[in-house]
C-alpha cells in the first residue's frame, strides 16, 4: 500500500513494518460544505458523506454536473480545475436513496474497498407501508431485471442473483412502519423490490410502489456502514441519524 511505514523491532533477528496512523482531516465548516452533501469522515485514502435525497452518486446521459462525484471532485481539488486530485467511485445510492456513502482518494483504496465489498456491513431505516406480520426475519430471493431495467424476483437461481434483506420493526403506526434493514447481499433495487413484493412497499417508491399523495421523498436511508480501512486496515463504523421526515411519518 502507499504511504510511510513506520519500522517496529520485537527482537535484534526480527523486524516488522506497520504502517503510521491515518489522522482524519479536519471536517469543513458547513457553509463549506458540498452542496447536498456533508463530510463525516476524510483522510489521504478515504472520503465519507452523507447524501441528501434527490442527488445522483454519478452522472447521466441526462445530468452530468448535478452529483455527489462532481461537487465532491470539486471539493478535493478545492475549486481549481487544474488540480489532479481525483475520487474514485466504490459504490452508488440510488438518487432518491440518502445516507453514507464511501468514495476513494487513490486507485488502491478503491480496489482493496470494490474487493472487499460484499463483507462490509450496510445497514439502512425505511418507513414501509402497513405492518409486518413477522417483526424481524430475512427475505431471500434471486432477482432478475426485465427489459425495462426493472428487477423482479424469480425461483430459479439460474435465472437471477441471490439477494437477502435482513430486518427489524423498530416502530409502527396505524398506517406505517419504521424497519432497520440490514443489507445481507447488494442487489440493484433490493430493498425496494423485497417489501414491494411482499405488499409493504417502501413509502414514496414510484417504480415499485404505489404514489401516493403527501408523501415527500423516498423513505429509505442509508444509515450506517462499517468498513476495513484501506491502508491501516482498522475497522470503521460510520452513522447517521434517523432522517427527521422518517420520524415524523411515524407520528
């Protein structure tokens, strides 16, 4: 990996390198902020935000400047376009999606992080339609996408990909109710999928849900995700609290 190394004698025969401490940077004043962003973690490997709803990860065919990797590029440069300082894409939320997001600063991050993925612990809060007759389970299934770009479950493993969705009831209303979700596998649209099948769709999901009136965003937040550190290899936890729109829903 990059970085100093620090060198360390248990005994006269035997040496061994451990790498120095990252120390976080210092988090920017809010007004310095990315728009639609703010920075809850930051060294020479890493960059950790929280995203607002309504702002894409990556460009489209249709949007280019107005997303998280344009304005937090923008960021690490520190506004001049000369600057050859980059991020690199690990992972995505959806546009309507909020909550932690993890880019790299460097190539190998990214790789050691992509690579490492699928063990990393996601866990989000989404405020579903109805009650759950079981408050707490996993829901498996495979899913496939359809022509549309549409995922759907099926019973074949041949025909689809192994997802799991783990969850609790936190809360419950009359009409509502407030899950943690623990992210077992990391489908496209997973989580929207399993409870739009199930007929608790997540609240203010259009494509798989019902519209209704009233409703402001959708309600699914990427609350928490512990990653390894790419370069100290220490175990990090980064949290966000329960968006206050969810807990109002829930009144």
């Amino acid at each position: 990996m990059g970085g100093e190394m620090k060198l360390h004698n248990r005994c006269p025969s035997q040496t061994i390198l451990m790498p120095e401490k990252r120390k976080p940077f210092k988090s920017p004043p809010k007004r310095f902020q990315p728009r639609g962003l703010s920075v809850l973690y930051e060294d020479f490997d890493i960059l950790v935000v929280e995203k607002a709803s309504g702002l894409l990860t990556v460009s489209t065919d249709r949007t280019r400047d107005n997303t998280a990797y344009f304005f937090l590029t923008n960021y690490v440069r520190k506004g001049d376009p000369k600057s050859k300082k980059r991020l690199f894409i690990v992972h995505r939320l959806d546009k309507d999606t909020s909550g932690v997001i993890v880019f790299a600063k460097t190539e190998t991050a990214k790789r050691f992080l992509q690579d490492k993925w699928a063990g990393f612990q996601k866990k989000y809060f989404a405020v579903v339609h109805g009650t759950l007759e079981e408050k707490e389970g996993v829901i498996t299934s495979y899913l496939a996408e359809n022509r549309a770009y549409n995922m759907y479950s099926v019973k074949d493993p041949a025909k689809g990909k192994l997802a799991k969705t783990g969850y609790k009831v936190l809360k419950e209303s009359k009409k509502y109710s407030l899950l943690e979700i623990d992210l077992l596998t990391g489908r496209k649209n997973q989580i929207r999928v399993h409870f739009s099948e199930k007929g608790n769709h997540v609240l203010g999901d259009k494509l798989y849900g019902l519209k209704e009136m009233g409703i402001k965003r959708l309600s699914l937040h990427a609350a928490s995700l512990t990653i390894t550190h790419p370069y100290t290899k220490e175990k990090m936890t980064f949290d966000t609290k329960l968006p206050a729109y969810f807990r109002s829903l829930m009144q």
